[in-house]
C-alpha cells in the first residue's frame, strides 16, 4: 500500500510540469474562442511542449493581426458608404422640403448622381476583390494581343482624357500573351483612369514597353501630381488613399490598385510605383511574353 502511495505521489509530481501548461493551453484557447486574440502564454520548456506554445502565441498574434485588420476593413466600408449617402440624403430633403430653387435643382441632382455612382463602384469592387480572393474564382486564360487591348482601352476613355486636353503617346510592339482577357482589361482601364485622373489640365500620358529576352514590361507614365515618397509602400493597400487635402477636387475609394494588384498576382504578373511628388507617376507592369499555364 505504501509503495502504491508513493507511487501515485510520484506520477503526480512527475506529471504537473506536463499538465500545467496544457492546462495554460486549454484556458488560453477557451478565451480564444470568445474573441480575445491578445492571449499570450510565456514559455517554460525547450521541449515539445514549449514548441507547442510557440506555435500556439504565433496562432495568437496572426489571429490578432487578421482580427486588426477585420475592423479597420468594417470601419473604412463603413466611412466609405457614409459619405456619399450623406450627401444623397442631404440634397433629396432639400429638394423635397423646397429649399432648393427650381432652376438650381439640376447642379444637386448631378451630385446624387455622382454620389450613387460612387457607392456602385465602390460595392462593384468589393464584391470584385472578394470574389479574386476566393479559391473558386474562374481565370479564363487566352492567348491574345495585348497592345491592341490597351489601344482599345485608350479609345473606350478618350473622353476622359479630351476632356482635360492630356495627350496619350502609345509605343508598343507587338506583344502575344495568355492571360484572362476581362480581368487584365481592368488592370489596364484602373492605371489609365488614374493618370487621367490625377494628371493636370495640357498634360501628357506615356505608355510604352521594354522587352528583356521576352518579359515585357508595360509603363504607364504620367505627368501629374505624383505621389510623396512615404507614401509608396501602401500605394496597393485596400482603401488607401493619399492625403485628401491635397487633391479636395479628386476623389476614390482606394481600392483600384488594390484590385489590379490581385489580378496580377492571380497571373503571376507583377507591378511597381516610381513617383515624385509634383512630377508624375510610373506603373511598371511586368508580364511575360510566353506563358503556358492556361
């Protein structure tokens, strides 16, 4: 009796630096599942279980950052339909209650429709970029001309660009590749538009290409406002946008670049930004010539 008594003592102290931690684990995930991703539990052991610790705080911290990012998306949809719906609401009261002169009521029906087309770009990009990131979204690949492509993109906006008098120069070779025809016309229509955009009035747009043993690079340059070096890194992130007060008169909802960023990934194209402020913007997009995933 006594040598099973001390047995027992033995297994229990041999056995509570093992439970102890799995113990930590399991209350740890408990308040994990209830939404508090800042659970952290401090290392003890080099052993396996200290490795399942840390790749139990790793879990933490990623569920954390996802969780960060979760708020910030809820809270940028959330400003972003405010806006517009503001201005919807506020000039249909003053329309109806009569505040508005009749011959002044077609200047604030344009702003609603500027506005209800802003929130149907705005829901159309979302439901885009939603729909890219998931798994089961169809990429249909066809071999095609894609300097003919940005011709025709360059022609479908030529209001856009008569209308502040810029000048688009196109020197582009022949260029073959495979690609999902719809989705790259996006790409090219989202860094057209924004040169237009942010192009000044008599300004110039260039679009050429640079062949390197048959990986083109396709630039679209501009000579318009430019982006401040500090913000380059974020140029490609969701809902980011620049300083609104430097362009009051320009406005967007930070996600076209975003968007062409996906699709070239789908691809494995790639892009990148060369600005200065001031003195215009390059978008260099990378592609490949020959490209046998179909």
């Amino acid at each position: 009796m006594i040598v099973l008594i001390i047995g027992s003592l033995g297994f229990v102290v041999a056995s509570t630096p093992i439970i102890s931690p799995i113990n930590q684990l399991s209350n740890a995930a408990r308040k994990m599942a209830k939404g508090d991703f800042s659970v952290y539990i401090k290392k003890k052991r080099e052993d396996e279980i200290g490795e399942l610790v840390d790749n139990f705080n790793y879990m933490s911290k990623e569920l954390q950052q996802i969780e960060t990012m979760r708020q910030e998306f809820v809270s940028n949809v959330s400003h972003e339909f405010k806006s517009p719906m503001t201005t919807i609401n506020g000039f249909v009261q003053a329309i109806r209650d009569g505040v508005v002169k009749e011959d002044e009521q077609k200047e604030y029906l344009d702003i609603i429709h500027s506005s209800t087309q802003r929130l149907s770009r705005l829901s159309d990009h979302l439901l885009q970029l939603a729909s890219l990131e998931s798994e089961h979204h169809p990429i249909e690949k066809h071999e095609y001309l894609v300097d003919e492509q940005i011709r025709r993109v360059v022609l479908s906006t030529q209001l856009l660009w008569e209308q502040k008098n810029i000048t688009i120069n196109i020197d582009l070779p022949q260029i073959m590749i495979v690609a999902d025809q719809d989705l790259m016309e996006q790409v090219w229509m989202n860094l057209l538009t924004n040169a237009i955009k942010f192009s000044d009035r008599g300004g110039v747009i260039d679009i050429e290409a640079k062949n390197d043993r048959g990986k083109f690079t396709i630039v679209f340059r501009d000579q318009g406002i430019g982006i401040p070096k500090e913000h380059l890194p974020y140029v490609f992130e969701r809902f980011y946008t620049v300083d609104a007060s430097r362009t009051p008169q320009i406005s967007g909802n930070g996600l076209g670049l975003s968007l062409v960023k996906r699709i070239l990934d789908l691809h494995k194209f790639s892009i990148k930004v060369e600005s200065k402020r001031n003195l215009g913007t390059s978008m260099y997009v990378s592609i490949n010539e020959t490209n046998d995933e179909k």
